[in-house]
C-alpha cells in the first residue's frame, strides 16, 4: 500500500499540473477569442463611422441644395436662363446670322463596313482565339 500511496501523491501532482495547463491554454484561447472579436468590431466600427460621415455630408449638400431651390434666386434663374424670360423693362435681344451667310454643315464620318466571309467566320470559330475575331 505503501507504493499506491506515494504513486497517488506523484499522480496527484502531474493532474493538477495537466489541469492547470489545460485552464491555461483555455483562457489563452479565450483571450485570442475576445481580442479578435475587439479587432472585428473596431473595423466595423470604423466602417460605419466611414459611412455615417458621408451621409452627413451627402444631408447637408441636400439641405443647401433644397434652401437654394426653394429660394427666388432659383427662380429667377430658371426663368432667364432656362426658359428665356425676360422682366418688364427688359429688351431681349435674338442674334441672328448674317442675311447672305451659308451655314457650314458638320460632316459625318464614313464608316464602311468589314465584308467578312462565310469561311472566314468558320475559320475564326475553330482556329482563332476570341479576341482574333474579325
């Protein structure tokens, strides 16, 4: 009984150590566990405050967009520019071209079109890459 004893004791030991290793490497991996998730969220965060600053931006452009739309100015500039409008007491004044002048036509360019044979697409189907295609 004496060598069970002393066995017990040296088991006893090693158990406690194989235990204490295991918790260890239990809180280690934990610790991996937290810190990744820590990197995760402060990606995600920077990503959403990334976001939110542009659509703050993207509101404040709108809502001085909309103040100068719905301001008179906006009006007014629509109305001559736009629409040619002109105010009471204005002359609208319409350039003409000179009376004897011959407008210049703008001339199109010719395209002319690729005849490409009957064998010829069957040779580029079996022979040539895609992108040799005439």
């Amino acid at each position: 009984m004496h060598n069970w004893k002393g066995l017990w004791k040296e088991s006893w030991k090693y158990l406690a150590a194989i235990i204490g290793i295991a918790v260890v490497i239990l809180m280690v991996s934990d610790f991996n566990r937290r810190t990744a998730e820590a990197r995760r969220l402060a990606a995600e965060r920077d990503r959403v405050s990334a976001v939110v600053t542009h659509l703050v931006a993207t509101n404040q452009a709108l809502k001085t967009q909309i103040a100068y739309v719905t301001s008179d100015a906006a009006v007014v500039e629509w109305a001559r520019e736009r629409q040619r409008w002109v105010k009471e007491g204005d002359h609208a004044a319409v350039i003409l071209p000179p009376a004897n002048s011959t407008p210049m036509p703008t001339l199109a360019p010719l395209t002319t079109p690729v005849v490409v044979e009957n064998w010829q697409v069957w040779q580029s189907l079996f022979f040539d890459s895609p992108t040799d295609t005439p």
